[in-house]
C-alpha cells in the first residue's frame, strides 16, 4: 500500500498540532510524507522551531491524506489565493481532508467544511459556524472523509484515528505501544469540561486579543464569501 | 524570572522526544530556548523532518535546563567526545539535567546518570544498569536534579513535571489548557504493561536488530568505561 500523506506548514504555526500527528502518521507502513509550504525556505513556528519544508505548495504531489495544523496565524490565511488555492485543489480530490487544532479554520476559509461536522481548539469553537461547519464537540470529529481534531495535543489522537481508518486498528496499536503513547497527565483539567473555572477564566483573558481579531477575520470573511 | 532551556539534537533523533517537550517548556514564562547541534545545518529526525538547530554546542549558553532526546541513533553518541564533552560541561551546572525516551542513554554514557533512578522508553530499559543507573519504571522519574520521561509521547507528561517544578502547578496547568492536553488515547496498550501480550511481542520483534545492537554499545561502552 502507497500512501501520501501532507502537511501545509506556514509560519507562525504551533509546531505541535503538525510534528505530534506527523510522528504517528510518518510510521505507517508505506506512508510518503510531505511537508508544503509556499517556499522551501525554515517555517518558524509560534515558539521559535524552524522547520525545514520539503515541496513548495505548487509542486507538491495530489495528497492521499491532507493535513492542516492551526496556530496563531490562521486568520492570515483565510484570504491567501496561494493556500486557499491550494487547500482547494488538494480537498478536491485527496481521500481525507483533515485538520488539527485551528487548522480546521483555514479548511473552513477554504470551502472545504461546509455542511460537515468539525471541531477545533476550545477557544476557537464559535469560529466555525461562520465558515458553514457544525461545530462538534470531540477530541477527534469525524464526518465522512474529513477528520478533525480539538487543540495542539488533541493530533495525537487524531491520527490515531486516522491510521486505524488507513491501515486499521492493529497498525494503530503497535504504533500506540512504539511510541509509548500511555498518557499520564500531570493535572486533571486539559479541557474546559474537566478545568476549574478560575483557571478557564484566566487562560480565556489571555488570548483575548488573538480571540477577538479572529472572531473578526471569520465574521468578515462569512460576510464578504 | 529567566530560564535557560536547552535540547541536544543530532541525526536521526525522534523528532516528538524532542518537539513534544519543547511546545510545553517554550510556554513557561521568561523561557529562553535553544536547539544545539554539532553544527547549525538542519538536522534529519529519523522519520525524515529537518529541523534547524540555533546555536552549536560550542556556542550553547550555560542552561539551566538541558534536556536530552532520545532515537534510534543514540548508542552512535556514546563515545562521541564532541557531544559527550558538552553534555558533562552543561549536565555539570545546569540545574536540572533531563531526557526523554533513549536519551537517558546518552546522559548515562556520559556518566551523569551512575547512581541515580532512571527511566527510559520501555524496550530499551535493560540498557540503564550499564551505565550505572537504576532502572525505575514511571512515565516520569525523578532523582534529585535528574529528570527522566519514558518513550516518545511520555516527554509530554515529563515536560509538565518539569515545568511544575520550575513554574509552579498553576503555570503547568494553565498551559495543560491552552495545549489542551487532556488525552484520550484510541486504544488503551500503549506501554508493555497495559498492552496485549502478542502485540508487545510482535512489536520486540520488530525493534530486535536494533535493541541487539543498543544492548552490545551500552555492554562495551560498561566494560571500556
């Protein structure tokens, strides 16, 4: 089995919502993995990692399985010709259009969640509905052949999901077991169902600008696609 | 507060021992990071991301944190002076001297793990007493400044320890929410202990050339040492 999996990167991306699943994803047994962004030059991410891409958007080859991760910058995309054209052509035609963490908002921007089922980081929900999605609680949300996961280290699950789907459950485990993937959280409280609400409260005020100019860059594309 | 992060990265590393970590620790308040390698060309994981390093080992800052990734390539390090000489220069005034999955092994065969309790991912724990240090099962072990994180996925539990420690638990959960790090694994077996007998045994299988080889670099590393 040949499988052909990428990844858009772009800067300012959160590197975790993209490395955890490609880590998982990359172990598949026949699986080619692609790394696009708009020029091959290092991507740094939101905390300072540069990755190195390995195609540009424009030669990357027709994906089995597309990947969006999300980070502080989604909202710079919505209107980009370059990887909405991109996310477009891809989504026509790969099996799976997939996304971690806010990456399903550049899917959204992009036509690509309309009418589906689709989560996102927590903070991000509300952002959804302007794009046509069903915003859908779940770590992992999947509606026909888009396959959606919750924040950063939701990815982690999400391609689990993913390669039970590709290459079944048993592929999945022996990953799973490879790479220890037996989570033992420090705290309860990774998600606001499980957080004290003082510690939501503060986490939410935190973002509350990058919060507020995304609602905006929704509200605005909704209005203006 | 200032703190000094920094990771050893070489050839051949496993990208999320090292990515894993790093989203959670880049989070804490008055973090510096730094990536180290032998030089600053960028650096292939052995799942094929290239990732640049910021500074060399020669040029590294004194850490406070250092924190070591494990992969395949570890036992090719065991006698390389270049890095061996960094890790007991920086291990022997950093504050906390950690590593996740295998790199345990590198910390070992520099001798900065001989007496103290030790971790490391699960196929690969009979290669710590070589080097003097005491096998202890645990996602995430602690001995005095030495902290430790199993395989792979466990350097994300072993990087919310680290940062309760520096940051406080209120720090750590913050963080914890806004990478929404509230796991929910597809299938439960994802450590030797939990984990079907016949999958743990497939899986062996699979790692038994190259467990072979570990076992034989951390024997004559024992005996030359």
């Amino acid at each position: 089995m040949s499988l052909t999996i990428g990844f858009l990167i772009y800067p300012n991306l959160t590197q975790l919502d993209f490395t955890g699943p490609y880590e998982v994803l990359a172990r598949v047994p026949g699986a080619s993995m692609h790394v696009a962004a708009k020029t091959l030059d290092p991507v740094t991410s939101d905390s300072g990692l540069q990755i190195l891409p390995t195609v540009t958007l424009a030669d990357c080859p027709q994906l089995d399985v597309l990947v969006v991760p999300g980070g502080p910058s989604v909202d710079d995309w919505y209107e980009d010709a370059e990887i909405i054209g991109f996310l477009r052509a891809q989504g026509a035609t790969a099996k799976y259009v997939t996304s971690v963490c806010t990456g399903s908002l550049i899917l959204g921007a992009a036509g690509l969640l309309d009418g589906y089922k689709a989560t996102t980081h927590w903070a991000a929900m509300d952002n959804l509905a302007p794009f046509g999605a069903i915003p859908t609680e779940g770590r992992v949300v999947r509606d026909r052949n888009r396959i959606t996961g919750g924040g950063v280290t939701a990815g982690v699950d999400f391609a689990f999901s993913v390669v039970a789907e590709l290459a079944g459950p048993e592929v999945a485990k022996a990953i799973q077991l490879g790479l220890e993937y037996n989570p033992e959280p420090l705290f309860k409280g990774g998600h606001p169902s499980v957080a004290e609400p003082e510690l939501v409260e503060a986490v939410t005020a935190m973002m509350a600008d990058r919060l507020d100019r995304r609602r905006q860059a929704a509200q605005r594309h909704a209005v203006a696609g």
